[in-house]
C-alpha cells in the first residue's frame, strides 16, 4: 500500500464524516438558510467521501476507473475497500 495515498484517504474519511454530521444536524433546521447550508455541507462531503475512495484504490495500486464501482451503491463501496495491495509491503530491516 503506498502510504501517501493511504494517509490523504484516511484524512479525507475523516473530513467526510464530519461534514456529513454537520450538513445532518443543519438540514433538520427550521431555518431555510440553515437548511441550504447543510445541503451544501452533505454534498460537499459526498465530494470528500469520492476522493477518499479514489486515494484508497491508488494507495492499493488500482487504476482510478474503478471508481466506478461506487455506481453500484454500497456493493461497490465494499469491493473497493476490500480489494486486496497490489503492493507487498516491505517488511525487511535492510
């Protein structure tokens, strides 16, 4: 796994959990400015959550066109994040 690419969707993972928590909690706002808000906070994070999955099949060593497999729902999701290194891991002292 290259750990570049490894680390950008783990932080991007993160980002998109928090945003969708706050879109969440702005949506169900009796506000509409607060409502618009968190509409742009849960697309704004379904943005994050693609380019977390796209770091994740580049740490994996897969093209990028497999990112069309989240066009499948959650299947898809599960295949990405399950797919096996195409890297070995060096696990050598020298």
């Amino acid at each position: 796994m290259i750990i570049k690419y490894k680390n950008k969707s783990i932080i991007l993972a993160v980002a998109w959990v928090i945003a969708w928590v706050i879109g969440f909690l702005l949506t169900v706002q009796q506000s509409d400015p607060l409502r618009i808000i968190g509409g742009i906070f849960l697309v704004g994070g379904t943005v994050l959550l693609i380019l977390s999955l796209l770091n994740n099949l580049k740490a994996k060593g897969y093209h990028p066109a497999y990112l069309l497999l989240i066009l499948t729902g959650c299947i898809g999701w599960m295949i990405i994040l399950v797919l096996p290194d195409r890297f070995k891991e060096d696990t050598s002292l020298f």
